[in-house]
C-alpha cells in the first residue's frame, strides 16, 4: 500500500513538472509582458522596462527561466516557498493564500448543498423509476446540464436579487403567486408520493392547502422582513426530525430510538431560552464550534443512557437529530438577526447583494450580523454552482443505486423478509454511496478551477479573480501560481479519490496486478 | 415432480420477458437494432429533429463565400449591415427592441409577425437576428471541429493503448494524466488570449487538442475487455492481423461507447466554448459568438433583455438536444440497459404467470 502511495506520488511529481513546464513556456513565448511598454514613447517606459526585466529576470530564456521558478517551488519542502513576485512586486504566495479561503468559503457550501440535495433527488427519483417525476427529474437534469452558468446568474441577479429586494419593500406574497407556489408544491409532493392515485390526490390537495396557508399566514406576520421560528415552531420542527430520522435510519418500530430521539426534540425546547443568553454580539466562531461539541456529548450521553443493546444505530440517529434541532436554534437566530441587518445603513432594506463577497461599510461588530452578510453574500454563487453541479450528483446516485437495486444482495435482503425500508436504507442506500467520494474528491478540486467565471460574475476576488488577473496582465509568475495550485489539486484528488474507493469497497485492491 | 413444475414456470416466465425481446430483433441486423431502439426514445428523437431543424434554419439564413460560390441567405439582413435603429415605438424609452410579435390580433396583440428586426438590433443598428444566426454557426462550428478532432485523438489514443497495453499503454496513459493535469479553461484562455485573432477554426482545433482526455479512457477501457473476448481468439487464431482484428472485430463493437461519449463532449464543447468567449479568450470581436453575445450584452439586461435571452435560449437549446441525442445514443447502444416495459407487456406477463400459478 505504502509502496503503491509513494509510486503514485512519483508519477504526479513527474507529470506535474511535465506539464508545468509546457505551460510555462506557452505562456512565456506567448505573452511579452514589456510588449505595451516598448510601444510607449513615454520616457518612464525605459525604466520601468527595466525594472521589469530586473525584477522578472526577463532576461533569462523562459526554459531556463522555469528552472529558477521551480527553485523557489521546491522550497515548500524546506519550508519556504518562493512562487515568485507579480507584475505589481507582491509576492505570487501571498496573493494565493488570500484569495484560497475565499475560493473555498465559494466552493464548499455548493459542493455541499449540491451533494445533499443531488443524492437525496437521484435516490428518490430511482425509487419512483418511470414514473412521471423519474421523467421530470431526469428533464431537468439534462436542462441543468445545459446552463451556461453566465447566463444563469445574470437571470439569477435580476430575479432573485433585484426583484426580491424589491418584493421586500412591500413584503407581502401576492395572490396569484400564492396560487402558483401552492400548484408547484402540490405538483412535486404528489407526484413524489403518487404510489395509487388516491394517494396522489390526497397528497396534492394536503400539499396545495398547507403551502398556501403558510404563505397567507407568512403575509399576516409579515414574516419576510422579520422572520422568526420561535420556540413552539422550534420544538414541533424538531419532533418532525426526530420521527423522521428515526423513521429512516432504524425505523420507528424502535421505541428506544425513538424515545432518544424525541428526548432530543424536548431538550431543544428546552435549553431555546437560556442558549440565547449565549448568543451575544461578541460570539466567535469557535463558541460556535464549541457548542457543536457540547450537543454531540450530550446527545451520546442521552443514547447511551436509552440503550442496551444495538448503540451504534441508535446513538448517530440521536446525534443526528441533535444536531438538526440545534440548528433549527442557529437559524432561528440568524432569522431574528434579520430585521436588525435589514436596518443597517449598508443594506437599507436591499439585503440581497448582486455582486461581492462583504459589504465593506458594515459595521463589523456584532458577530451575528457580519456572518449573516456573509452567508446573504454567498446567496446568489451558490445557487448558481449548485444549478450546474447537482444534476451531476442526480444522475449519478440515480443511476447507481437502480444498478445496486438489481443485486443479488438485495434480492436476498427481500427474501429474508426485511422491511423495505430497512433494505433501501441499510442495503441499497449504503452501497449507493460507495462510488460517489470518488466523483465528490474530482470535483472539488475541479470546481476550484472552475469557479472562474462564478467569480467573475458575481465579483468574487478569489482564485479566478487572480487568474483572470494574471492572464490579461500577462502575469506569468501569478499564471504558474495558480495553475501549479490547480494542477496539484486535482491530481492529488484522483489519488484520494482512488485510496478512498479501495477503502470504501473491499472487492477493489490499488496496486494490484502490477 | 413439484421440482419440475417450478422449473417449467421458470422457463415460461423467462421466456414471456426474452420471447418479447427477441422477437423485436428477430432477423434485424446491428445497425437496424440500434436505430429501432433509438427511435423509441421520444425525447432523443425530438432533439434529433430539433437540432436538424436548428442547422438548416441557422446555416441557410445568412449569406456565405464557400471558395467561389457566393451562397444567397434567405434574412434580408447580414452582421455587416447598419440599418437604421428603430426609435419610439419600443417601451421605457429604449432603442432598437424586437419587432417579433407572436399574440395574434383577436387577442389584443400586433398579430403573429416577424417585423423589420424580429430579434431587434444592437447598440449601432446591426439586424440581432443575423448576429444571432452568425454566433450560433460560429459556436455549431466549434462545436462540431471539437467534436471531431476530440473523437479522432481520443479513440486513436484509447484504441492503441487498451490494443497493446504493456509501455505503450503506459506512455499514452501517462501522456493523457498529464494533459489532464491542465485544466481546459486555463489553457484554453492561455492560447485564446494571445491568437484569438487567428480565428475560429483554431479555436476549435485548439481546444479540440485538449478535451479528449475523458473519451480516451473509456475507449481504453472498452478496448482493454473486448481484447480478451472469444471472438478476438478466434480471429487471430485464424490468422487475422493486428489491423483487422481492430478494424473489423473490436471497432464495431466499441463504436457505441465512442459516438455517445463523442456527443457528450460535443455538449460540453459548445458551454465550453461559450464560457471562453464569455471570459473573452474564445471568439475575440469582430467576429461573433453566442458567448460573446451575451458577454458584451449581459449589462444591459435590465434595460433591453432580448439582447441577453435569444443567444442564451439557443445555447441551451442546441446543447440540451445533443444532450438527449447522447442519451438516446447510449440507450440504443446499450443491450444490458432493460428498458421500460409497456404496461400492456407487463399486463401480459403477470396474467401469464398466474394462469401458471393457478394450474398448479
């Protein structure tokens, strides 16, 4: 295994320096970055010229020239990296190491919104293989597929960002939009749940009913400029989750679980008022962190307490109901946030941004308010990446878990007599999921490169941005920075990417057969 | 006896489902097969027709200079001409809007007609529609040159690495990490950048060199298993060569895997090209692209959409349809894929079955 590690790394050394090497010289012979200056007649060309030329070591032949670039690459071994200086005499490393967290804070919630969203849509539209929703999933797939993301998020920025700061102003849902938003919700739950046709109509009635009075009852609260959970909703939410979860991961017939679950859901009421004590203005991120690991504690504390035989399912289940419920709380916190961030002189009332990553003239005080800017800031990229990334995750899930439907093991799993739910979960849905670390490793490191033109779009001064930068400013150091940072990226994820399959699934062997 | 029984309804079961499938390719050669199966996926031939439809209408509407013909185009218009820009009658003050109207006049509208300047007109008075129908040649092109050079690379590479495997296969798939390692876009831009102005082919060609990567593997791959077939053994112990057995026992039986992933990166190549543009490393002005249409127009969309939304439709268009041809393609090519049973079949086959249950 080791051996086979150190092998793989060997070939990506050797292709990495391959193809940076080309790349370097492409660009070197390609762009002249004194070429503007010599046209100039402007006597402070010359110097500039020459300074450039000093500062670059122009001078030098570009496949000699790589080899000194190289040098200062290889310092990351000994612990000081030089990738060289930029056009404008900034260090390349720098550059690079402000604009990654930015890349990454872009990147990470859509990759993630897209993953959860993605599998839970394949799996449930390969439940409901050809039937109408398997077809309109698989339409809008195709469709998603076939978005230029330009395009997207300009139609994002007018209808989502303008058009709701707007809607803001008057705050109230409109009658035909209630009627059409209802048909839409009634539509997609019935045809989810459409096994025999009554059920079909009893969902699309309950469905159409229950999504117009909640936005009429939205309206009459004017909710959209102060929204807000409240304990009561809190708590029925969290029973929601506990049922649920329960239901899917060990089923309900387990009373403990059950129990443990809903122990959870009463704690969340619980400890809603006290915990707002906590959240003050000078809250951290760690706090946050902290208080993450306090309600996994106590939620292993409580499943332990309910067990006796069998903890392993019934404790994930409860720590995955603590953790929904505990960030009903957060979001409920950030809803209450809202109306004060509505208020604040930056954002008058127009709080969805159509470009940016902060609002520079926010006051940077209160630790709730500047996260929620934050969080309103990465509104509109992530739809936009998460449109283009999901229907991959659709497909595929969808594609692979028909494939393990097929398997003997399931057969078996039928055969035995387990419950369906039981077979799809524990059987089907597991092996599911064996493929897809491998595609979600690709990915990142390819949506990292690929998240240029997001940047572009929406403002962002990210790894794109720089790119962007680099290219039309003839930068060849900045250029070679961010590509070596991609290039590596990406061949390290297909090493990841392969380890993690061998680990996932005993039946593949790496460095076998060699 | 009872042994028996469940044996004979096994058979009978078995031979309800494949009696169903045979007989639909009972005496129909390879090609007839295929083209049966993809006939029946609706939404691949809709496309199909969608995308004919799309090339004839696009690539007849403007005039063009093929060597010393001199094609006449139906559109009145072409990207060079400067008409005059409409005033007035366009809402909020703007110039230049559509002059399309599709609400007939019984229902309050203008009455379905193209008008003067159906897609409108550009900042200096260009007809939008010839741009329109310019950028999506130009992008189709693209589409198409990449397409094919990306096809040939790629199957040449895999064919010969999955054939003879050992160091050659080593080489060439060392070779394909190592063009995978550069991301297209940034090479992409890195070439488009400085000798955008060489034109539109050498774009394609360009980006054609550097997307074969995915197609390559899966050729490979294919190859790699039908090698080891009986039939292979077969014909080379009766003396086939090298060439023919790739040519006449492997190829045909991997051209399925290769069309549709050649579609694929078709589909890819056309958002591909689109987003180069958009960057501005792709198609450089004078020339046009759907790309670069919305990418020089995206800022007036508040004021005059129709400039941002007919290029932008057309892309999706053109790229959902070869989509769903690549679908329809793999399907076809694919016998291990079951398809839907009809409702009737399924009707037959469970009447069938319990008739057989109740006579035992």
């Amino acid at each position: 295994m080791l051996a086979y590690i150190v092998r793989r790394l060997g070939v990506l050394g050797v292709i990495l320096f391959g193809s940076s090497f080309i790349l370097y010289n492409m660009a070197a012979i390609a762009g002249d970055p004194i070429g503007e200056l010599r046209l100039s007649n402007d006597p402070a060309a010359k110097q500039a010229i020459i300074d450039l030329t000093l500062r670059l070591q122009l001078d030098v032949p570009p496949p000699l020239r790589y080899f000194i670039w190289l040098k200062g690459v290889l310092g990351i071994f000994v612990g000081k990296a030089d990738f060289g200086l930029t056009r404008d005499n900034m260090s390349v490393f720098n550059e690079i190491s402000q604009a990654i967290p930015i890349t990454i804070r872009l990147v990470t919630t859509a990759t993630i919104v897209a993953i959860v969203l993605g599998i839970a849509l394949g799996i449930t539209s390969a439940l409901r293989q050809y039937t109408r929703f398997d077809y309109s999933m698989t339409f809008f797939a195709f469709l998603l597929y076939s978005l230029p993301i330009f395009w997207v998020a300009v139609l994002l920025k007018q209808f989502l960002a303008i058009r709701f700061n707007d809607f803001l102003s008057h705050s109230t849902v409109h009658r035909n939009s209630v009627l059409l938003l209802s048909l839409l919700s009634a539509i997609f739950w019935g045809s989810i749940f459409s096994r025999v046709r009554k059920t079909f109509w009893i969902t699309f009635v309950s469905a159409a009913l229950g999504t117009a009075s909640l936005l009429l009852f939205m309206n009459q609260l004017e909710w959209y400029t102060n929204p807000r959970l409240g304990p009561i909703t809190v708590f029925i939410f969290s029973v929601g989750i506990a049922f649920g979860v329960t239901h899917l991961s060990v089923g309900l017939s387990n009373r403990t679980a059950l129990y443990s679950s809903l122990t959870m859901a009463v704690l969340a009421l619980v400890i809603y008022f006290p915990i707002q004590s906590l959240f003050t203005a000078q809250s951290t991120f760690w706090q946050m962190i902290l208080l993450l690991i306090v309600t996994i504690a106590v939620a292993t504390g409580v499943s332990f307490m309910f067990s006796r035989i069998d903890r392993g399912p019934l404790i994930r289940t409860t720590i995955l109901t603590a953790f929904l419920s505990a960030s009903l709380i957060i979001v409920d916190k950030y809803m209450r946030t809202w109306q004060f961030y509505l208020k604040e002189d930056a954002i008058n009332y127009r709080p969805v941004p159509t470009i940016g990553q902060v609002s520079d003239l926010l006051p940077q005080d209160d630790y709730w308010i500047r996260t929620l800017d934050i969080l309103v800031h990465l509104f509109l990229p992530t739809i936009a990446l998460t449109l283009i990334s999901f229907a991959g995750y659709t497909r595929f899930s969808r594609g692979t878990l028909l494939e393990v439907l097929n398997q003997d093991y399931i057969r078996t799993a039928r055969a035995k007599g387990l419950t369906e739910r039981t077979v799809i979960m524990r059987h089907a849905f597991r092996n599911t999921l064996i493929p897809l670390p491998t595609i979600i490793v690709v990915d990142f490191a390819g949506i990292i490169g690929g998240a240029i033109i997001t940047e572009r779009v929406f403002g962002w001064y990210g790894m794109g941005t720089l790119f962007n930068r680099a290219i039309t400013g003839q930068d060849l150091n900045l250029l070679m920075g961010v590509f070596f940072l991609t290039a590596t990226l990406s061949v390290l994820a297909n090493l990841i990417a392969d380890l993690l399959y061998s680990a996932l699934d005993p039946r593949i062997r790496v460095g076998a057969g060699k | 006896m009872k042994f028996g029984r469940k044996k004979d309804l096994e058979t009978t079961i078995e031979s309800g489902e494949n009696a169903i499938a045979n007989k639909e390719v009972e005496g129909l050669s390879q090609g007839q097969i295929v083209l049966k199966r993809f006939l029946r996926h609706r939404a691949a031939v809709i496309s199909l027709s969608a995308i004919t439809g799309i090339l004839l209408f696009v690539f007849s509407s403007l005039d063009m200079k093929i060597g010393p013909f001199h094609y006449r185009g139906w559109w009145k218009f072409g990207v060079d001409d400067l008409p005059e820009l409409r005033y007035g009658d366009c809402p909020n003050g703007t110039v230049g809007c559509p002059t399309i109207s599709l609400r007939p006049k019984f229902l309050g509208g203008a009455g379905i007609q193209l008008g003067q300047h159906p897609f409108g007109q550009d900042d200096i008075g260009r007809d939008y529609f010839a741009l329109v129908m310019q950028g999506a040649q130009r992008s189709i092109l693209v589409m198409v040159v990449i397409g094919i050079v990306a096809g040939f690379i790629g199957t040449v590479v895999g064919a010969v690495s999955g054939f003879y495997r050992g160091w050659i296969d080593a080489i060439l798939m060392r070779f394909t990490d190592f063009i995978i390692t550069i991301p297209v876009i940034i090479i992409g831009s890195v070439i488009g950048f400085h000798f955008g102005n060489l034109g539109i082919l050498f774009l394609a060609l360009y980006l054609g060199l550097f997307t074969w990567t995915g197609l390559s593997r899966l050729v490979r791959g294919e190859f790699l298993t039908l090698r080891e077939r009986e039939f292979v053994d077969a014909a080379r112990v009766a003396g086939a060569s090298n060439r023919r057995i790739i040519f006449k026992h492997i190829l045909p039986n991997a051209v399925g895997v290769i069309i549709v992933s050649i579609t694929l990166t078709m589909s890819g190549a056309i958002l591909l090209e689109t987003a180069l543009s958009y960057l501005g490393f792709g198609v450089v002005a004078p020339d046009v692209s759907l790309g670069l249409l919305i990418s020089q127009y995206q800022d007036s969309f508040t004021t005059r959409p129709w400039l941002f939304w007919y290029p932008g439709i057309l892309i999706i268009i053109i790229a959902l349809s070869v989509n769903f041809i690549g679908d329809g393609l793999r399907d076809a090519f694919d016998p291990r894929q079951r398809r839907q049973m009809t409702k009737k079949v399924r009707q037959q086959s469970t009447t069938l079955l319990n008739r057989e249950a109740k006579s035992e």
